[in-house]
C-alpha cells in the first residue's frame, strides 16, 4: 500500500515539473523571440534552446531559490552574537581580522 503511495506522489511530482518546464519554457521562449531579434539582432529560439537557455540562467543567477532550493547557505543570529560580545571581545575580534591581511571592515563603537 505504501508503494503504491510513493508511485503515485512520483507521478505528481512528474506531472508538476513537466507543466513547470513547459510552463517557464514557453514564457523565455516567446519573451526572447518577440524582444531579442528585434531589440539586438539575435536569431530567435527554438522551444529546447529556450529551456536550456533558462536553465542556465538559473544555475549562474541564484538557483532554485523560490523552489525551496539549491541557494547558499546564509549566516542567522550574527547581529545577535555581535550584541552579545563584550568591548575586549569586539576589539579582539576586530584585531583578528586586520592580522588576515585586510582591513576590518566592521565599524568602530560608536561613541555615545
């Protein structure tokens, strides 16, 4: 019973990416064939050029992000461990990172 679960979620899983790649696939594809020849002299595009080209864009431009996807991972609580430290603590950790070779770019305290 549970196989046949997991068939049928493949299916769907199928079914919802066909009709997103045919979806985003078809938009890219008449948006560059009614702007690009046009706009820069670009030849147009066949439907799969279209996919492949938006494919790339995806991987060189930020992933998947809106698809719950493959983005970096990013840094939660810094602002907090930040307020949390100490003066010595802060000073120190500024000096640490002036000793890698560049110059902290973590402001100074503000003076009150």
């Amino acid at each position: 019973m549970k196989r046949d679960r997991w068939i049928v979620k493949g299916f769907e899983i199928a079914l919802v990416l066909t009709i997103v790649i045919a979806g985003f696939g078809s938009a890219a594809w008449q948006l560059w064939n009614w702007l690009m020849p046009s706009i820069f002299g670009l030849h147009s595009l066949t439907f799969w050029e279209a996919v492949g080209l938006m494919g790339l864009s995806w991987i060189l431009f930020g992933g998947l992000r809106g698809f719950g996807g493959f983005s970096m991972p990013r840094r939660h609580g810094t602002t907090e461990r930040w307020e949390r430290m100490t003066p010595e603590e802060r000073e120190r950790f500024r000096k640490g990172l002036q000793c890698r070779g560049g110059k902290s770019e973590i402001p100074a305290e503000p003076q009150h």
